[in-house]
C-alpha cells in the first residue's frame, strides 16, 4: 500500500548521505576530491575578502585531510537559532555568510554545495577556529556534532582548520591524487597572485611539500600554458571592472594547432565555459577580423572562430557577486549580463594593444590564415568519411576486415599493428562484432603536423573513414560506427611508441574518443610459460617472476612475445581479443589542461623540456625492450 506513511523526511544532511551523487556529482576519484575542492573554496575567499594571505593542505598519514587558513576563522558566537555559527555552516545545507553582501563581495562557494555536505560525507570530521584570540574546536561523526563547540586554548593568529576523513562507505578505497591536487591548488594561486598555498604530503617519509605562490597572475598562468611552444607574442592581458564584475583575460598565440582556452568565475573553473567565455569568443573573432581588414592584411576575406582560435592559449576570469552557475558542481556560467561585459572589456583591450603593436596583429592574422587552409582540408577530409548506408563498403579503406553486426554499440575496432598481426586478428576475431584495420608503420606525430599535412597520410585518412565520424573541427561523434576503439600493438618499444602516436592523434583531433570512455588499449601477454603440462599467460614481468618461483624445480619453457604476429589465431583471439578472457585497459581523461601539457612536452618541438623529463624520470623507467 502506498499512502502518506510511506513518504520519508530526511532529516539533517541524511539526504546527501543517501543521495551522494546529486550534491557532489559522482562517487568516484572525482566526488572524492570534489570535498578538498569545497574546503579550499572556502579559504580561498577568504583570501579574496582581504583576509589571509596563506593556506596549508596536508594529506595525513591515515588518508584525511587538513585544510588550515589564515583567514577570519568562521564565527564561533551564538546564532539567532540558539546554535553556534560554526555548527550551522558545518550541519545545515544551504548555510553560510555568503548569500548577502556583507561578508564577501566576491565568493566561489556562493551556490556551491558547501563544507556541510563535507561534513556528511565523512565519517569524522573536526574544526578548529582561531578567533579573538583563543582556539575553539569541534568534532563530528556522520555530520552530526559529537560534542559542543569547546574553547580549547589560546591563539595568536585568526583562521580555520578543517580535518576530515571521507566515508569509504560511500567512496570505496580512498586514493588521493597528488597531481590532480597540485593541479587545483597551483591554478588557485595563478588566479589569485599573491596567494601562497602549501601542500604536505604526511604520507610520505620523510613528508614531502609543495609550496605555489605566482606575482603575475594571469600572466604567469598562459606562460605556464605555452611553456613548452613556440609562442608568436608577448602574452596580452587585459582587466576592467565592468559595473561591479571584475574581468581579466590574459592570451597568447603559439605556432601550434591546439586551442587552449580557460574560463573561470570566481575561481571556479568552468568546465563547460558559458556567458564570459561567449563573450570572449565574439570579441576576439570581431576585433580580429575588423582589425586585419583595417590593417589590409584581411582584405575581404573573413576568418571563423575556430580559425581565430587555433594556437591560442588563453585564462579568463570573472569575479562577481552573484554568479548564476548551472547545477551544484558549477561548470557553466549563466549570467546573461557578463557576455556584453566581457565582449566590452576584450574588444578595448585587444584594440588598445594592436594599436601600440602593430606587427603581432599582422603574425597573428598570418597564424589564422593557416587555420582556414587547414579548415578546408578538414572539410574535404569529412567528404570521405560519408556513409550512407551502414552495410556498405565502397568508401571503406581497403584493408579494413569490417564486422557484421549493425548496432554501432556492439560493434568494436581494433587498430592493428602492422600486416602480419593484422592478418592474425582477422582470422582470431569474432567477425559478427569485430572489425580489424590494420596500419602498417608509425603514423605522423601530428603534435609537430598541420591538419592539412596530416590528413595527407593514408593511414590517418584509413582510420578517420573507418570511424566514419570525420575529424578536428568537423567531428561528429554521432557518426561513430563502433562502440569501441581499442588500439593493438606489440608488446615492445615500437609499439609504445605507435599507440603514443595514436594517443597524440585522438587527443588532439578526436578528443571525444577519450572523454566519452570509448578508447581502449589491448594488452597482450609478454610470456607464455608451460611447466607440468599446464600453459600459463603472463602479462608483466613481476608475474613472470612469481610464476617461475611456484614452478621451482619442473621445467618451464617459456616464450617472450614482443610481436603480435609471433602469436596463432587462437593465441591471440585467446589472450587478448576474447571479451571473456581480455584484459582491457580505458583510456580516460581526469585532467585536460595538464594532458595537453604533457602532449606538448613529449611529443612536440621544444626538446630542452622533453630531454629534462627523460632525465628526471629516467630511474623509474620499467620493462625497457634492450
């Protein structure tokens, strides 16, 4: 029966205990973080209120979490409701000094989720103000408060620490990141110059520490960005305060052909860009094209966006006081009214400068001119992959041994290393779901390659029409005819290097390959080991070991597999193609901007910071094929 004593009242932060995902996005690594992201939100605008200068993450030895600002220390003081404040901000949703404009003209935790749902989603939790000169503290357990809120001692300094251990109820094994951390909080300290943060991994012995701290702001973040590029300018940067929403921008051109491009409002990183990005975009297409024309270097002609925007690495950063963001987790921004004013603030900025430097217009238009060629060959590359009919084989390259199966869902591709193990897959498939394209060498490293020299190779042209989806600006996932894409190469240094090449090529043309979780990397066995008539598959050397220790004295024979081809049909339909038996690696993408980072440094054109690396991480270098 269902009647009104059936319907449940959550009492408390019950509901975000029960319901996780809907206040923090996910249960995963990322909802994980999510709750230091709130913590450090909440110190931060401290710092941008005026107040404390410094703030100390430290991951404890038991996997918690220590957030110590030096800001006003939330208030401790009795609240009309006959509570301490500092329980209120810690126990109610929707709490907190940020929602008038008395505390804090500017905040990034305005509509966010808060460090009370912290506080849920952590089986203890304890704060420790330090206010007036004395240290208070309380503690809780499930959110709700063990104790009242206590004067513990003196203090000589004002701020807040927050110690928290997240529920592995709710998060599993709890497994922080340490380059997703300094990630966040080195971003933090580039927008907000001035700012020092430290970061303490107690973990370690002895501990390790990270310290980030940036004079030049936005600057300093786009010369981060293009660091390891050939950049065509000195960074442009400009600021405004546009009524009460203060605007910086900082741009920079590289003779790459990525887009770099960063918005955020009030520290919040929008991930899905919105109203101040739209303006960002409208003002830099319209000035540039007004001002190429005036310049004559344009004449007539007229360049997109998109070829406005490759090779440029920009941050924007837009602080207000009541910013609209779409959904709890904060990745887009709607105020209608920041479009205008940062199209306003760009367009008098951009002006300004191209007026005092004439010539970096004149190389940055030379720059766009590129893009368009390269827009027309994406074009023309589109018009190859078209397929009507989902059966049909006429536009299909030639070596492509296509599945039979019409749901693009069950259908999966494999890209093969070279004839000899293409030709092994095709006979070890199943032929009903798998498809096999085989390529035969190592593709262009398309980090150092123009789009239109790119699609000039028959191997990427091979498997652009057989993902059917087309490519760079003119991608279309839709169209994509296998669920998915599973790269297949030898087990040694050059097929490392081939799915590094394809990796490049996906990330920086197909990127929704990755973020869609449809990229796979086979794994192939390195051994087969045989001892008392039993064959064992071996798929890492630590394996191999322990293998050969159980087998003591019998005899092994063993075979070291660096080529798909070494292997039968059978073998390889066995070992790595059966979904039953496979071991499958996903390539996911947790962070974009340090991603394109790493692409940029390993596989383009500054050698200095690749052969730094090489150098620095040559020690931890395992399995090496000499």
């Amino acid at each position: 029966m269902y009647d009104a004593n059936q319907i449940q009242i959550l009492e408390g932060l019950d509901a975000v205990r029960r319901r996780p995902g809907m206040y923090i996005g996910s249960t995963d690594f990322r909802g994980l973080h999510h709750l230091l992201w709130e913590v450090v939100d909440n110190s931060v605008d401290e710092f941008m209120a005026g107040f404390g200068d410094r703030v100390t993450i430290t991951i404890n030895a038991d996997n918690s979490v220590t957030i110590n600002d030096y800001g006003r220390g939330i208030p401790v003081d009795k609240h009309k409701t006959g509570r301490s404040g500092l329980e209120i901000a810690l126990t109610v949703l929707h709490a907190g000094g940020k929602f008038g404009a008395g505390s804090y003209k500017v905040s990034g935790g305005l509509h966010g989720v808060g460090v009370s749902v912290v506080n849920a989603l952590s089986r203890r939790l304890v704060a420790e103000v330090r206010r007036n000169g004395a240290t208070y503290r309380q503690e809780y357990e499930a959110g709700k408060p063990l104790t009242e809120v206590k004067r513990v001692g003196r203090a000589d300094d004002t701020g807040t620490a927050i110690t928290f251990w997240p529920e592995s109820k709710v998060f599993g094994a709890i497994e922080w990141k340490m380059d997703l951390i300094h990630a966040r909080i080195r971003e933090c300290c580039y927008l907000n110059p001035g700012l020092s943060a430290e970061i303490i991994d107690a973990r370690c012995t002895p501990a390790t520490s990270f310290s980030f701290y940036f004079d030049g702001g936005l600057t300093s973040y786009v010369r981060h960005l293009n660091a390891n590029r050939t950049v065509l300018h000195p960074v442009i940067s400009t600021n405004k305060l546009a009524g009460t929403t203060q605007i910086d921008i900082a741009l920079q051109y590289n003779d790459g052909f990525s887009e770099s491009v960063l918005a955020y409002a009030n520290n919040i990183h929008t991930a899905e860009g919105g109203t101040h990005l739209t303006g960002f975009r409208t003002a830099l297409t319209r000035v540039l094209n007004d001002l190429g024309r005036k310049l004559g270097v344009l004449k007539d002609a007229n360049l997109t966006g998109d070829d406005i925007r490759e090779g440029l690495s920009a941050v924007i950063s837009v602080r207000l006081l009541e910013p609209e963001f779409e959904g709890q987790t904060k990745t887009k921004l709607g105020n209608a009214e920041v479009r205008s004013q940062v199209d306003g603030a760009l367009a008098e900025g951009l002006t300004a400068h191209f007026e005092r430097s004439p010539n970096d217009i004149k190389r940055i238009i030379e720059k766009c001119w590129l893009s368009a060629r390269a827009r027309e060959a994406a074009r023309k590359a589109r018009d190859l992959v078209v397929r009507k009919d989902p059966l049909s084989v006429s536009t299909l390259p030639g070596k492509l041994a296509d599945c039979q199966e019409r749901n693009a869902e069950r259908c999966e591709l494999f890209v093969v290393e070279g004839d000899s193990a293409g030709g092994s897959a095709k006979q070890g498939r199943d032929r009903k779901f798998q498809a096999i394209l085989p390529l035969r060498g190592k593709i262009l490293n398309v980090e150092k390659t123009s789009v239109e020299r790119m699609l000039e190779s028959d191997a990427i042209k091979s498997l652009v029409t057989a993902l059917g989806t087309g490519i760079s600006r003119g991608f279309d996932i839709t169209k994509l005819r296998y669920g998915r894409l599973i790269l297949m190469t030898d087990a040694d240094v050059d097929g490392a290097h081939i799915a590094t090449l394809l990796l490049t090529l996906i990330f920086r043309h197909m990127p929704q390959l990755i973020t869609s979780g449809r990229l796979y990397l086979a794994q192939p066995p390195l051994y087969r080991i045989t001892f008392n008539k039993e064959t064992h598959w071996v798929y890492s050397e630590a394996s191999r070991n322990a293998l050969v220790k159980k087998a003591g004295r019998a005899k092994v024979d063993m075979q070291r597999y660096k080529g798909l081809g070494e292997m039968t049909p059978e073998q390889l339909w066995t070992t790595t193609m059966n979904p039953a038996t496979r071991t499958l690696l996903k390539v996911t993408a947790e962070d974009l901007v340090r991603l394109d980072e790493t692409f940029t440094m390993l596989m383009g054109s500054a050698v200095p910071p690749r052969k730094k690396f090489i150098e620095t991480h040559a020690h931890a270098a395992r399995n090496l094929d000499v």
